[in-house]
C-alpha cells in the first residue's frame, strides 16, 4: 500500500486530508510538529510527504532542507497559506518536488500526488538499487553516487536529475519531459533551469565538462544520456 506522511498541525486539515486520502486506498501517518515530522520522515519509508510551511517547532522549509541533506529523496509536496512567489522559489530551491497554496481542492492534491508516484520507480530488490554506467555507481537506496569509488557530493535535485537519466540511458529527453518528471510542476516560467542543472552535473560527473560523454546535448531535442 502506498504510504503518505502528513506533516499539518491544523486538526480540522488532518482529520480531513486523512480520511479523504485513506477513502483513496492510501496508507496516511501524520505529525502535527516538525520535529516530529522529521524524525517520522527520517525514520521511516514514505512514498510522499505532505509538508506544511507553518509549523511549530521546526517549520516546513528546515524540514524540507534538512531531510535532503540527510540524502532522503521521497517526493515532498509543501502546502501553505502563504502564496507568494518567493516562498515558492524557496520551497524548490531546498528539495520540494512540489507546492499546493491552500485551500486547495482535493482532486488537485490527489492528481500531484499520482505525479510524484509516477516519478517514482517501481521497488527494487537490494541488489537491484545500485544503478551502473561505466564506472559511475548511483546507488538509489542511500541516494550516492560515486565514480571509480569515488564519493560525489550531489545536490538533492542533482541526485533526482542523475537518477532519471540513468534510468532513461539512451533516450532522447527534452526539457520539458525533464521538468516535468523530475521537478513534477508545470509553472517554471522557462527550462532554462533544466539547462542549468544539467551543467552543474557535467562539472561533477564528466570527466571533460566542456567535451561531455556521459550527458550528450541532442540540438534541438534535449539531452541524452549515455552517448
């Protein structure tokens, strides 16, 4: 059964997002604190997290930051009453696949969560979480990545771009598919942040950034992976 966690401290908000997310066939924990979030996030395996920005104790932005320096990649939708465009920005920046301003509608809610599910891969035996090209290793159970051993120190949105690319070896991917897959949002004003991050990538993964072998540019389509 699909497991989401709930981290809201508005009792009328849990009781309903619970029942009404139950009555879907999900498995629904919930913490009313961020310390308690975190530590339900950390401790446990979730499919998606649901993420209040105002939160006693520790709020929703030092939860969202301090899981993906823990390496922990489950898909982490924010919901807040504050809709302005700089939380937004903020709330991505620091790993969050997704952002619901409230009130929202409940069959928006449950159409971003089928998003990120669907970016999720389907579970894999131990043996089969380390993913291999070459002599890069990325390891999608402790969310590493390593190169002739080698640690790289990847960014959460880094890790989750890797990950798709290897998983997608040899397809030709556009930006926009990229967005859409590995950000699950629509509402970026250009690509260009696709472009952007796969340039961090190159300097990290490729043994000769300007010349890559590993991240190919297809002009006109996208990018391929693997050559």
């Amino acid at each position: 059964m699909t497991r989401i966690l709930l981290v809201e401290d508005e009792p009328g908000l849990v009781l309903t997002l619970t029942d009404r997310l139950r009555s879907e066939g999900y498995d629904v924990g919930s913490a009313t604190d961020g310390n308690l979030g975190l530590e339900m996030a950390a401790r446990d395996a979730w499919d998606v997290i649901l993420l209040d920005i105002m939160l006693p104790g520790k709020g929703g932005f030092d939860v969202c930051r301090d899981l993906r320096q823990r390496g922990i990649t489950t898909p982490v939708i924010m919901l807040t009453a504050r809709g302005q465009v700089i939380d937004k920005v903020l709330g991505l920046k620091l790993g969050a696949d997704d952002y619901l301003t409230k009130p929202f509608d409940m069959m928006e809610l449950l159409a971003r969560i089928e998003v990120q599910l669907r970016r999720a891969p389907a579970s894999a035996s131990p043996n089969a979480s380390v993913l291999r090209v070459g002599d890069l290793a990325v390891d999608t159970r402790k969310a590493e990545v390593t190169r002739s051993g080698v640690v790289i120190d990847l960014s959460a949105r880094e890790f989750l771009l890797l990950k798709y690319f290897v998983e997608h070896q040899g397809e030709t991917l556009s930006r926009e598919q990229l967005l859409n897959d590995v950000w699950g949002y629509h509402s970026m004003p250009s690509t260009r942040t696709v472009d952007v991050h796969v340039a961090w990538l190159r300097q990290k993964i490729e043994s000769n950034p300007h010349f890559p072998q590993l991240i190919v540019t297809v002009h006109g389509l996208g990018y391929r992976f693997g050559g």
